[in-house]
C-alpha cells in the first residue's frame, strides 16, 4: 500500500515538473512554452499577417492565432498592445462592425 502511494506520489511529481520545468537543452529533457506576452502576441499576428499577403486582416491573424495557441479570441485581448488594438479597431470601424460612437476604450 505504501508503495502505491510512493509510486503515485512520484508520478504526481513528475507531471508537475513536466508543466513547470524551463526546458535547457543540456540539462532536461523537458520542453515547456514560454509565457506568451503582448510582444510576443503581436509578433505572431504580424508574422501571420505577412504570411497571409494582401488578403491579410487583423481579425483573421488574430484569429489565427488563437487557434494556433489553443486559446478563446475573448482571452486575447490580454495579449494585444496598444498599437494591435488600435489597429484592429481602425479595421473593423471601416467594416462598419462597430457603434458609431464607440471608442477603443469600450471595445477593449
């Protein structure tokens, strides 16, 4: 019974490493993402916004790239710099998408 538990303990622990543990190439053989911030977001719409050539749109970028980081459009919001916002609102304002009156601020 003792030995379960130290077995499960032990696999406890190992998952936590699996999801916690920096990857260093030379000393472990995990591999974790870094934690995405505004920079790198915007860097990944612009990257697929020069992928996608002249049809490119902020909207599908970001899209895009949601799906790519397996996370829920709303959630991004967090991720995009001023600049990105300013430029998806300036797009979807000229699709006629939003309120006449509506600001950067409520829409964000």
């Amino acid at each position: 019974m003792n030995t379960q538990r130290n077995l499960d303990a032990l696999r406890a622990a190992h998952r936590v490493c699996e999801l916690l543990c920096v990857a260093d190439n030379k000393t472990s053989v995990f591999n974790v993402e870094p934690v995405l911030n505004k920079e790198d977001f915007t860097n990944r719409v612009l990257q697929k916004m020069s992928e996608q050539g002249e049809c490119a749109s902020y909207m599908d970028s970001i899209i895009s790239v949601c799906n790519d980081l397996q996370i829920e459009p709303e959630e991004s919001k967090a991720y995009m710099s001023e600049a990105l916002k300013n430029n998806l609102f300036s797009e979807a304002q000229a699709a006629n998408l939003l309120q006449s009156k509506m600001t950067t601020n409520q829409l964000f």
